[in-house]
C-alpha cells in the first residue's frame, strides 16, 4: 500500500484564536461601552506588531490599553473578540510602527507565538487589509461606511452590506507513495528553496479538481489519491490555503509549462529531513507555513512507517 499519513499537529496560523464574540459585532452601544477596558493589536501599513516575551521562549502579541490610543472607539479600528477575562480586543491601524527587535511581522515571528496568537495575528491582518483595499484610488466621500466593528462595509451610494472576501487556494504535497516527494520552486525564491506545488481554486471548480489540474499545469505530472490534510489562513492578503496529499509516478517526465515554476525534481526523504533541520542545500518553507508541517509529517510517516 502507499504511504498514507495525516498531519501531525495544527498549523501554526490554525490554532482557534481567542474567543470572537461574533454577536458583540452588531452591538455598537456595547462595543462603545466596552472601550474602557479594551486592550489593542497596533498593527502599521507593513503588517507589523509588537511581541512580548513570556515566561517561556514563547512570544506574545502585545495587548495595550485602547485608552492609551483614544478616548474614544475609533472608526477605524476592527474587533477582534474578547480575553479570556472578557476585555474586548482590537485591531488599530497606525502608519508606522518604531523598528525595534519587538516589532516584527507573521512571517517572521508566526511561529514563535503563543497558541492562540498567531490567528489572532491573521484575523487583524485579513481584515485591516480588506479596508485598506477598499478605499485604495476612491476620494475620502467615496469610501464605503464600516458597519459590524469592521467585519462589513456599505457602499456610500447604492447601500448594501458587503464582507471579508477568502480566496480559497490549494497546496498539496506529491510523493511517490513512499520516500520521494515532489518540489517545485519559483524564479524569485532564494537560490535552493523548494515547496510544494499550489494554486488558487477557479470557478466551478472542486478544491480536489483543482489539485489535479494546478500539479497537470505547473510540473505536467498526473497524480492519483488525492486526500485532504488540513487548512490554514494566509492573509498575504487574503487566501485560505487547503493542504493535500497526492500520489504520483516518480518516473513519468516533469514538463514545466507554466512560468511561475522554474525548477521541480524529486528529493528522498533523507534530503528533506536535513532541509526541515536548517542542514544541506535544500531550503523548504518556514514553520509558520502549512507547507512546513505537511513535509514534517510526511518525514514523520515515512520513518515510522518505512515508505514503499
């Protein structure tokens, strides 16, 4: 039988947030009310936030009084749900915050929050940019009114509620069914760095259909056994990526047709192990990333379970 395996923990970004408190969005009196004790997520217009140490080597998002930014509720800030001690929590965008060793951004510090910290991250990120695409290139009386503590907004002139967008994309890492999987890397990718092959679901189209034809169209391969693995939010700026697993025949030819794919080749097991330790010439994707945890868990079945 081929090599079957799950993941074997939860991407980073997929670990449940603080509680959202959806229903608190449309109560704006005890939203407003709420303000007092309200801690705030600043997050500047290159997606950077501040962390805090903990008692661990873990970090944490630096939650500040919302007094200590405004008096008062501003327009433009977006609810993000409540503290386990029921403070409410916010996102504020602010222009720029000062460079300091605290200050970083999801990609680079992701994986070094406390459970819990980086979907809270994800959530302000998706919905801070939602609003500032939506007023790109529109004059100040064109800008659509935020409803729901940010989670909507209304068209100024023809009404009507419009919400976050997720572009829903696939990733899905093909291996030989025992100890070879399949990596393709981009042009503007570091010398040496590899993932997995993905693309964003069309219309109409099956998230599993998509597997198949995004690995058909960017290394000409065709794989069989498709299986779902897990999800993750990517709000680069606003994708869902969802990871699979497929089976494909290390000896049929990859023919690289489309051009965002410079390179892809088969690499053993042994290769993305000392990739996955920071060892070797091969470079794979960070820990924040899904794409990380799928090959980690791959390398897990196969050294358990002793591939094909």
């Amino acid at each position: 039988m081929p090599l079957d395996f799950t993941l074997d923990s939860d991407p980073v970004l997929s670990v449940a947030a603080p509680d959202r408190a959806a229903p608190l969005r449309q109560d704006a009196d005890g939203l407003a009310t709420g303000w007092a004790s309200a801690r705030i997520m600043r997050v500047d217009r290159r997606n950077r936030f501040a962390t805090e140490p903990t008692a661990g080597d873990r970090k944490r998002i630096r939650l500040e009084p919302a007094l200590d930014h405004a008096d008062r509720l501003p327009e433009d800030a977006v609810f993000l749900g409540r503290t386990d001690d029921a403070r409410h929590i916010w996102a504020v965008p602010v222009d720029e915050l000062p460079d300091s060793p605290a200050v970083s951004n999801l990609r680079a510090c992701g994986a070094d929050l406390v459970e819990g910290d980086g979907s809270l991250a994800a959530q302000a990120m998706a919905l801070l940019g939602w609003h500032r695409d939506n007023v790109r290139g529109r004059q100040p009386d064109h800008h659509p009114r935020r409803k729901e503590a940010g989670w909507a907004i209304e068209d100024p002139f023809h009404g009507g509620l419009e919400y976050p967008r997720t572009d829903p994309a696939v990733i899905c890492l093909v291996h030989d069914g025992g100890r070879q999987v399949l990596l393709a890397r981009q042009p503007v990718w570091p010398a040496g760095m590899y993932s997995h092959v993905a693309g964003f679901v069309e219309a109409g189209e099956s998230l599993e259909g998509c597997v198949r034809r995004e690995v058909a169209e960017e290394v000409g391969v065709v794989v069989d056994r498709v299986r779902y693995l897990g999800s993750q939010p990517w709000p680069f700026p606003r994708s869902l990526m969802v990871g699979f697993q497929a089976v494909a025949d290390p000896e049929a030819p990859i023919l690289l047709e489309d051009e965002e794919i410079s390179e892809a080749a088969w690499f053993d097991v042994d290769q993305v192990r000392d990739a996955l330790a920071g060892r070797g010439d091969l470079m794979v994707a960070p820990p924040v990333s899904i794409a990380h945890v799928m090959l980690r868990s791959w390398v897990a079945a196969v050294d358990r379970d002793g591939g094909a």
